[in-house]
C-alpha cells in the first residue's frame, strides 16, 4: 500500500485497439468510482502506438459533442518485469515522479479488444507479479476469439447460432473473398453477420442482406482481423446477464438479465447505435419470467465457468423460439472485460442486482487483490 494506507490502484486504459476511446471512457467512469479515502488511482494510458504513460490531469476521458477521447501527453512509463519492481519506471528522467508514484498494488486493466483483453496484458502482469482485474490469460484469449469462444460453449452443451470461420491466408481471403461456399451460404441463409474473430464494440462487423454485399463485408473485417467468423442472424430477443466472481471463493454470481431493444429506424446494434446515436432503449432488469431468468443466469454461469473466467464477464444471448417451437437461448459471446462507461449494461445490471458501481468496483479489486500477483495464485484461486 502507498505511504497514506491506501490502496495504489492503476488503472490502464487506451490501448492499441480499435476500441481505443471506448476504453477510455470506460476507464473514466472506474476512476470516477473508485473511493479516494481508500484508494489512490494512478491514470495509466495506452498510446494508439503502444507507448505507455501517466495521463495529465487534462486527459479526456468521455465523449464530448461526438469527439471520442484518446490517450495523448503524459509522462512516459514502462511495466516492470521483475516483480520486485513493483509496477512501473519512469523513462524520462527529467520526470519529477519518484517510486512512491509508480509503485501499484493492483491493476486494473480497462482495455477492450486486442493487447488488453486478449490474454497479452494479463499474460505480462502475471510475469510482473501485479494482481489484475478479470480473467487469466486463456480465459481472456478464449473470450476474445469468437470461434473458440464457440467451440468451448459447445462442449460444454451450451448452444451456438449457426456459422463459418474464414482464414486469410497471405492475404488471399482479402483479395478473394468467395471463400464461402454455396452450402454454406445455403445453410446459414440470409441475413448473415461478417464479424472480425477477435474485436468488439461491433468493429469492423457488417450485416450483410445481399450475397453482393459479401466481398466488401469480409475485407472490412478482414482490416481489423486475419480471421473472419460468418454468423447466421438468430432472431430473437437481445439478453445480456452480468457474473461476478462469488464471494469468499464461493461459486459465481449472476445479475439480473437486462434487454437492448432498437429504437425504429435502427437497423442493428452496430458501433453508432451503441456509443454516438440515441437508437437503442434498454430495458434494465429485462422483462422476463421468472423462469427466464433463472434459464439466463444458470446459461451465463455455465459459460463464465466453460471459459475458465475470473473476476468478472458479461454473457450475451438470443432469446427466441427454436425450430422444435420450444424456447431457445442462444449464447452470442462472452466478454471478459465488458464495457464501464455511463451507460454499459454491466454496471447497470448489478446496480439494478442491489450491487452500486462503487460496490462494484470494490468487489472486483478485492477479488484481484486476493487471487495475488503470482501465476500459480491465479491459477488455483477458485
């Protein structure tokens, strides 16, 4: 702990993803959470270019008038391997910032997409021996991936929504995007979904209605990653249900279910819809049956436990009718550091649960500060 008896907790956001500015938007609402009478924050961002800094004061840190944040001055930092360091090092060395500064005790990684929620970052924690927030490094790479996030669900009995997995080979499946055979299309019908394996905040994704469209979709994916997964569309209702590691080493909690619903006029929940316009209306708690929801939070405990998460995950499903008339909950993606900003359906689904966004935060780093810093803590901590 710092000299004041506080815990030192640094917060990282930025990132060299795509969701750049959601991270940081998230991040502001963490720090804003965050007690100071018991913790002391130190503002840690990620450049676009990956160089590392503690953000100035000025740092913009929510979107204003349309203009999304981004991680620019500060003072250079690196991450210490040797966990004697005990968190970061200054690289200018005209820098008036002593260790007291840069020691942490905790991490609390808020990055979305590649190299914060892909298993790079917890992966050079762990080797920095700094406990973290959320999941481990196969939990987080797993959960990043759609189709082995896909593949672990299955196996463990939880249904997925038809679709096809495309690799570009040298470049190949950019340059040549017929790589979708006419089963496949036959099968998967239409309107499918082209998405990037492994990105969020619904970057890159397209919602193709037109097998003309396909080409253009895929090499938009293809931009943000290699690997592109083609997704059936699944009608039904837009569910997600929030899970928090249980207290005491106990199991899993979950939360309340909640519903996006799209305003008329909103085609789907695409990056605009979810971050820039006014086109979606949530319902927090969803307008479920009691039956319902207990079939949600079993399905998202279910998957946090398949996809060997920790801390915390946000489940998204498909609520409609399957082909037998039945009901049928389809599980769309786990995600291992879900979304912190004002209106992210995580922290509002726990407050709605009885849990506020500073309880929240507190669980979560308690949670980190228990498991420890060393891999093989974080490992058998269940």
């Amino acid at each position: 702990m710092s000299g004041t008896g506080r815990v030192r907790v640094a917060v990282v956001f930025g990132g060299r993803s795509a969701e750049h500015a959601i991270s940081c938007v998230s991040a502001g609402s963490v720090m804003a959470a965050l007690d100071p009478e018991r913790y002391e924050v130190v503002p840690v961002g990620i450049a676009r270019d990956g160089r590392w800094v503690l953000a100035d004061a000025g740092q913009q840190m929510a979107i204003d008038s349309g203009r999304l944040p981004e991680v620019e001055g500060g003072t250079a930092v690196s991450l210490v391997g040797d966990p004697g360091g005990r968190g970061l090092a200054v690289l200018d060395p005209a820098a008036a910032i002593g260790p007291a500064l840069t020691e942490v005790d905790v991490v609390f990684p808020v990055l979305h997409g590649a190299y914060g929620e892909d298993g790079t970052i917890q992966g050079l924690l762990e080797m920095s021996g700094l406990p973290y927030v959320g999941s481990g490094v196969f939990a987080s790479a797993a959960s990043m991936d759609k189709e082995f996030t896909k593949k672990l669900l299955a196996a463990a009995g939880l249904p997925q929504g038809d679709h096809v997995v495309l690799r570009d080979a040298e470049g190949a499946l950019t340059a040549d995007p017929g790589a979708l055979s006419a089963a496949d299309r036959e099968r998967l019908g239409l309107p499918v979904f082209v998405k990037p394996s492994r990105a969020g905040s619904s970057i890159g994704i397209t919602k193709v209605t037109d097998w003309a469209q396909f080409p253009e979709a895929v090499a938009t994916a293809a931009a943000v990653d290699p690997k592109v997964v083609v997704e059936a569309s699944v009608p039904g209702r837009e569910i997600e249900c929030g899970v928090l590691a249980g207290r005491d080493g106990g199991p899993p909690e979950a939360s309340l279910p909640a519903e996006i619903r799209l305003k008329p006029g909103t085609d789907w929940y695409d990056f605009d819809a979810k971050y820039l316009d006014d086109a979606v209306e949530f319902d927090v708690p969803a307008d479920l049956t009691p039956e319902q929801t207990r079939m949600v939070q079993e399905a998202s405990r279910r998957a946090y436990l398949a996809m060997d998460c920790e801390g915390l995950a946000r489940v998204d499903f498909f609520l409609g009718t399957g082909p037998d008339g039945g009901e049928r909950l389809v599980v769309n993606e786990v995600n291992t550091m879900p979304g912190f900003t004002p209106i992210s359906m995580f922290p509002r689904m726990w407050a709605a649960s009885g849990v506020s966004y500073p309880e929240l935060v507190d669980r979560l780093v308690a949670s980190a500060l228990a498991r420890g810093g060393r891999p093989g803590d974080h490992r058998t901590s269940r």
